[in-house]
C-alpha cells in the first residue's frame, strides 16, 4: 500500500510517498481502507513539532513524538472510508461498512489503509 511517511520534524518537503506493507487488524481492531482524509493543522504541528512550549518540548520529544526522529511514521487524524478487515473481538462494524472518524492519537489517516480500534471514534456514515 501507499502511505506518506513522516522520518523527520520540518517542513512538508520532509514527507516521503513510499509502498508499505498493509497493517493487519488486531484482535479488538478494523481494517479501514482510506477514501478521504486531510491535512490538519495538527498534522502540520506534529511535522513540524512547533506545537509544544518550551518547556515541554523535552517530555513531549521523550514520551511521545520522538526525540531525533519522529515516533509517529504516518499522520493524519482524520479519515472516511469503508471497513475491509475486523479483528476477531470486533462486533461493532463489519467488512464493507462505510465509516468516518479519527485513528486519535496514533494517526494513521495519510495511507490506503490504517487500523483503528473499535472503541475508537469511529462511527458508520
């Protein structure tokens, strides 16, 4: 699958289109092949780390985006898209419902396909 790649903080000329492998959906996950995303200003921050002050940049870089590369290869924090694959706990949705909704914290959006978990904010167009 296609996905746009983050590997470093800066500007959009840092993304890379790059072939990866399709993610396969844990136990308590669904599948969602990727119709339409954006490009949010909170995908741009995380590129470009400019969101977090001062001092918090060094716990924020420590525990959750990264310190010298970004921990989060695929941004993107919102989708719509239809269901291709559920874990085997899911009973929610099915393979072929149309949802929309958010991958939340892990991004995810900017790929042919990403994993959301089933309690995640996600619901059925």
């Amino acid at each position: 699958m296609k996905a746009i790649l983050h590997t470093k903080f800066g500007p959009a000329d840092e993304l890379q289109l790059k072939e990866i492998e399709k993610p396969d959906p844990k136990d308590n996950e669904v599948l969602i092949k990727v119709r339409a995303t954006t490009v949010t200003s909170t995908d741009c921050n995380v590129r470009n780390f400019t969101f977090v002050p001062g001092v918090f940049q060094l716990p924020a870089r420590l525990f959750m985006f990264g310190v010298f590369k970004p921990r989060i290869n695929i941004l993107g924090i919102d989708l719509a898209g239809e269901i291709e694959a559920v874990g085997k706990n899911v009973k929610r949705f099915k393979k072929g419902d149309q949802v929309f909704g958010t991958p939340g914290i892990t991004f995810g959006a900017h790929a042919e396909y990403t994993c959301v978990p089933e309690g995640g904010v996600l619901t059925i167009k």
